[in-house]
C-alpha cells in the first residue's frame, strides 16, 4: 500500500504537493520509485486530451520519471547494503538502519532540481485530478526524508581546556558520506582560542567519523573565562549513478566502483558541488557545534627540594643529588650553574632530580625556581649543603685550668668541641677520678658547661694543729710556742677531670688535673688566766693548706717578769674554710727567781 501524507484522502491541494512532513522509511523508496513511473505514464495521456496548454510544462517534467529511478538506483548503490560488501554492484540488500544521505550528494541534487520543476509545473495547475502528481511529489518527499545531516552525535562533549596549555581530545561526528570513497575532513575551533585537527571516516555503517582537535599553548593563553566553538567539515567525490549499461555517462569518471562527477561542459559543478582538480564534492558542515571552556591554569607549586646528602667533609668525592617534586610547573631552574628544566604543567607531582659529581667542595645553598604556565606564576625552595672542614674533632678545657686550687668540693668543667659534632652526638661526658659524675648538653656553638662532684677532698676531720701540747717555763722573760696547720687526707686531694665526647665513630676526650685545698683564715689564742693576765691573740690569715704540706699559722706568745708558780691554759682556734680547728696547750711556770 502506498505510503500517505496528511493530503491523502482528501481533495487535492496544489500548495500541500512539498509540505507534507511525514518521512518514509528507507525501503518504502524503491517501491515509491516504480510508483512514480506509473503515475508519470497515466498522466501523460490526460495532459495531451484534457489539458494541452500543460503540455510544455507537463515535458519538463517528464524526464523526472528517469530520473528519480536513476537517483533511487544510485542511493541503492552508493549507500545500501549489498550481499558482497565490497561490491556495490552486487545484490542490494537493504539501506542500513537510520541512513542520512549528505545533501549535496549528485542524486540528491537531481531530485532537488526535479522538485523545483514539479513545484513550477503545480504552480500552474488550477484544477482537476493530478493524484498521479502528488505521488510523484511524495517521491520527493520520501528521498528528501532520508538527505543527510551532518551533525555531533547528542552525548558527545568536548573536555574543558586550561588556559595556556596545549589543548587536544577526541572528535565524533556524523558524516553521511558512502564508504569506499576517499572523503576528507577537519575539525575546526573558532572563538576564545582558535585550533583545528583531522577527521578520519570510521569506515562503519553509523558514518561516525573520528578526529582530533588540537588548540596550541600560545592560541589559548588569554583564553581563561572563555569558550571555543568547534564544528566539523568534510568532503568527499560527489557520486553518480551508473548507466544501464554500467558505464560512467556524462560529467562523470569511474573511480574505482564508483562513477564521481566532474565539471560539467561549462566547467561548473552541479548546484551545491565543489570544484577542486576538476572533480566535484560534495561537503558538509555539522549543523551543531561543541563547546570547549577554558579555566585558568592553577598556580606553580614547589612541594619540596632537598639535596642529599645535606653534609660532607672536605675533599670528599661522594656525589650530591639535588631531588624536586612540583606542580603545575612549566620549567624549573636551579642557580649555582645547576641548570634549567622543562616540566609538564599538565601533570601532578612532577619529579625530577640532578646529581653532581664531583661534589661542591664548599659550604653551597642552591635555590629552585619554578614557573607556571607562560611563565604566569612561580615558586621557590632552597636547599643547602654542608661541607666541613676535614679536621678530627677535638674537646678543649677551657675550667677549671690545669692544677688549679679548688676550695669548693665541686667544680664547674666548661669547655669547647671542634667541629661541632652532629645532631646525634651533642653530649659531653664528665668523669672525676675514673668515675662518670655527669653529662652535659653541647650547645650549637660546640660549648658545654656542668659542675662535677670532687672526689678527694680535704676534710675537717683531716686537718691536724700542730705544736707543743705543754710547755714548761722556767726562766722570766717572754716564751713563744710555734703553732702550724698540716692536712692529711687519706686519698689525698688531687682529683683528675675528663671530659669525654662520643662520636658516630669513637670519641673525643681531654683532661686536667686540680687540687683540693683549705683557706686559713685567722688564728685565735684565749688563756685561761690562772697564771695572771697573759695577751690573747686574733690574727687574720689568708693562705692555702695542701695536702701533705704543714704551715705555719703563728706561735702563742707568753712572758713571766718575776717568780711565777702556776699553770694555765691557751685555747687555740685555728679557723679554715671547712671549720674551725680547737686545741688546747699547756703552760706551767716554776720561776724563782728573775736573778
């Protein structure tokens, strides 16, 4: 059964013939064809009895009966599915599912043209039944219904851009142009950053075509808050149909399977053709586009930059590796002759690294530059390198000083350490006399200082106050009895102080030897006063007692100027600066006489 539009059933409407709106399917067109010859037969006796004056009109006409034949014939072979796929000249099977056929395709342009003339011949009808001219325009309509369009398949996008960075993804697009055919294409962006790429035919039965648009770094750079469109355009050779005897006719060659359309005699192409080399295309521009948005490129970033080693000594030949992680980094530089670096602003995380060998022999900080993209933004880190000087470590005490008196029974150890050891090794260790009486923090600067215990002292208990415990006078005139001060320590008072500093490898140590000693300060005599008045004495003293060594402190002073029998009692105070030392000396005068 014939396919109906709107008009069907109804009295014909000369301005309805090229309005009616319903498709038709693909197959119903071949069988629309042979209606169309059918219909042009029957009409041709009605015009020459019941209308001559149409017969001019009717003639121009007439050829449309080959010709949409020849167009059907034509799509059959170009676009439809044949029962040997490489052969458009085998058996047709069926047009694929949805076909689209591009609008400026040789017969679509032949039905076109054919239109136009049914549309000027229907202008000049004004009655009568002209059923067979409406089936002829529902032709038409039916090989309108399946001209292609160009076109972005509906859920495809284009990724955002950023702004400065080379830009580049994937095209899809529908092109229904027939395989078999070379065809051309390229996308192509226009707007805040202009780019383009090409297209490949998938080679398919859908017509997808793939590309790749590509928009350079420089093209985009003020791109940020922007958008570029992008569409797609393509061509291909333009085809004809093949005679009835399978040759190419008229402004045609065979290419391959294919006959395509060449200039015509005037040199021109058909109507919507392109005319390049002396052939003629047909091409098409997607009907939608696809937008890319461009942001702005995020800022540089250093997250670190480290050299390791970070210390060596002098003269070492081990190499030194400077390490980098950035982001968003174009290029990085190091100063001190290290050197620049591109960088791909379009990863995270970007590492690199530089070893030099042999290593700077001095003391060095290295600073890295990083910039972002067109140089927009940047950032910094520095890293520094230690070198030592290649001197052993060595600790010096600078207190107490070799065999200096020490009066306190502690003394405070201070002292330096050279090189300052490392971070793992800032401890000084105090011995006194073999034993570790403390520890001790090395400041930044290799000082230290604590107070350390003294092992051998002079106590109280070792003083002794040495003279005559009696004395007997026998003659007038003054007496002195000589008074001294010994100390007498059983371990002596000399005490060796060492001052130990561990290292990653063995130690580093020196010492110093003091001694302990007591400071005299007066020497005090009180008489009992049996043996009359005698002079009590209160001396201010002022030096050391060392072990061993006796001193003397004085002598206590007595005299008898007439005949004396008596006994008394000096009290004698020797006062130290570990205590007071009492003894007691007596006296006993047995003088007669002064003669």
């Amino acid at each position: 059964m014939m396919p109906k539009c709107g008009r069907f059933g109804r009295r014909f409407d000369p301005g309805a013939i090229w309005r009616c709106e319903r498709g038709v399917g693909v197959g119903e067109v071949v069988v629309l064809a042979a209606l169309v010859a059918a219909a042009i037969a029957a009409l041709a006796p009605f015009v020459t009895k019941k209308a001559p004056s149409l017969q001019a009109g009717f003639n121009e006409i007439l050829p449309c009966q080959r010709i949409v034949n020849a167009a059907v014939a034509g799509l059959q072979s170009n676009y439809g599915n044949h029962k040997q796929p490489d052969d458009p000249n085998s058996e047709f099977t069926g047009f694929p599912p949805g076909l689209q056929v591009p609008a400026n395709d040789a017969s679509v342009v032949a039905i076109k043209d054919c239109k136009t003339k049914l549309d000027q011949f229907n202008d000049s009808i004004k009655s009568g039944n002209y059923r067979a001219l409406n089936e002829i325009g529902e032709q038409i309509d039916s090989v309108s219904a399946i001209i292609g369009t160009c076109k972005f398949e509906d859920d495809f996008s284009l990724a955002a851009g950023t702004a400065g960075i080379e830009y580049s993804d994937l095209v899809l697009a529908l092109i229904p142009f027939a395989s078999g055919l070379q065809a051309t294409g390229q996308a192509v962006a226009t707007g805040a950053a202009a780019g383009s790429g090409g297209m490949q035919s998938s080679g398919d039965q859908n017509k997808v075509w793939t590309g790749n648009i590509k928009i350079p770094a420089a093209a985009s750079l003020n791109a940020a808050g922007g958008t570029s469109s992008v569409i797609v355009r393509a061509q291909t050779a333009a085809l004809v149909p093949k005679a009835a005897d399978g040759s190419c006719a008229g402004a045609s060659i065979q290419d391959g399977n294919y006959c395509v359309q060449i200039a015509q005699g005037d040199g021109t192409c058909p109507p919507g053709q392109i005319l390049d080399g002396g052939r003629c295309f047909a091409s098409c521009t997607t009907v939608n586009s696809r937008e890319i948005q461009w942001k702005a490129p995020p800022p540089a970033k250093v997250n670190s930059f480290i050299v390791s080693p970070n210390e060596i000594d002098k003269g070492s030949t081990q190499p030194v590796t400077l390490s980098w992680v950035v982001n968003n980094t174009e290029s990085v530089s190091i100063n001190q002759g290290a050197g620049a670096f591109p960088s791909n602003p379009t990863k995270e995380g970007i590492q690199g690294q530089l070893t030099l060998n042999p290593p700077p022999q001095e003391s060095t900080t290295w600073t890295l530059l990083a910039l972002g993209v067109q140089g927009r933004s940047s950032d910094s880190k520095a890293a520094t390198l230690v070198v030592k000087d290649n001197v052993p470590a060595a600790v010096a005490i600078t207190s107490p000083a070799a065999n200096e008196q020490i009066l306190d029974f502690s003394v405070t150890v201070s002292g330096v350490v050279r090189p300052v050891p490392d971070a793992d090794h800032l401890t000084a260790q105090i011995w006194v006399n073999g034993a570790l009486l403390n520890t001790t923090k090395i400041n930044g600067d290799g000082t230290f200082s604590a107070l350390a215990p003294l092992q051998n002292t002079i106590g109280l208990s070792d003083l002794k106050v040495l003279g005559p415990p009696a004395i007997s006078v026998t003659q007038c005139g003054p007496e002195a009895a000589a008074i001294s001060v010994g100390a007498f320590p059983v371990n002596g008072s000399r005490n060796g102080i060492r001052v130990v500093v561990p290292l990653a490898s063995g130690s580093v140590s020196a010492g110093v030897s003091v001694e302990h000693v007591v400071l005299v300060y007066s020497f005090q005599v009180v008489w009992g006063g049996s043996c009359g008045s005698a002079p009590n004495q209160n001396n201010s003293l002022g030096f050391v007692v060392r072990d061993g060594q006796p001193t003397s402190v004085g002598s206590v002073n007595c005299g008898f100027n007439g005949p004396a029998h008596c006994s008394d009692i000096a009290q004698i105070t020797v006062l130290t600066s570990v205590g007071s030392k009492v003894v007691n000396e007596s006296w006993t005068a047995n003088i007669d006489s002064c003669n």
